[in-house]
C-alpha cells in the first residue's frame, strides 16, 4: 500500500487492521487504546456464540475523551456511530503494553514490513498531529 491511497488505507484500518493503527495513534500521542467488543459474537456460520469476546473495533480518545480517532480521523465521541456488526457491545481500556500483549495472545495480525511506518506517515500526512498533542 502507498500512502496516497487513502481509501485503500482507510478501508484497510477500519475493516480487519483496526487494531494496528489504534496501536501507532496511541504511540503517538501517549495514551490508552479503546476496544469496542462484541460479548455475544456468533461463529462465522451464524449458529453458535463463539466461547470468547470478539474484537469489532480498535480507537483511541483524544481532547480528555471527547473525541474518537480512528482512520477515519476524528469525530465526537457522542456523535460517533459505533456502525459496526456488534450483538452485546463492551468497551474496554487498555495501556499501549497490555494492547501488545493483547495482540499476540489474541493472535491477531502483527505489522508487516513497513507498515508501522506507513500508518505513522498517513496519521502525520492525513491528520497532522493528534489534537492532545497541538
């Protein structure tokens, strides 16, 4: 991926890397990472809950939690639509260290060459910098 390719990029982190780029906006602006949480979340048949909570969605909080930041940029936290297929939503915090460690106990996708980088340079192009940084 290039960075010019912002749709690409954005689909990219909304949709099934969500957890990556919640961890570099995190890094970037020293704070926790927000997981939004399905606790009734069906196997990919339909039939059956599965036995643990799934990840729907990945974010940060900025400007004293007013405010969502994802790949999508910034939005109020109220007026945020959490549009996401979700049967019992949970939120829950965590530190930059417990995400990693979540990460690799969760076995979800790790970053691939480069792409630590990449999400860094399409925060600092698309976005500048994170409002609790300005």
């Amino acid at each position: 991926m290039k960075l010019s390719d912002k749709e690409n990029l954005i689909n990219t982190y909304m949709h099934g890397k969500c957890h990556l780029f919640a961890l570099v906006a995190a890094e970037l602006n020293s704070s926790n990472i927000h997981v939004l949480w399905d606790t009734e979340a069906y196997s990919g048949d339909g039939l059956d809950i599965i036995d643990e909570d799934c990840l729907v969605h990945a974010f940060i909080k900025v400007n004293d939690g007013a405010c969502v930041f994802d790949a999508m940029g910034y939005k109020d936290f109220d007026d945020y639509n959490f549009n996401f297929p979700c049967n019992s939503p949970e939120f829950s915090e965590f530190t930059i260290e417990q995400f990693e460690d979540l990460i690799i106990s969760k076995g979800w996708g790790g970053f691939v060459d480069g792409e630590r980088a990449l999400i860094r340079s399409f925060i600092n192009f698309e976005y500048f910098t994170i409002p609790d940084r300005l």
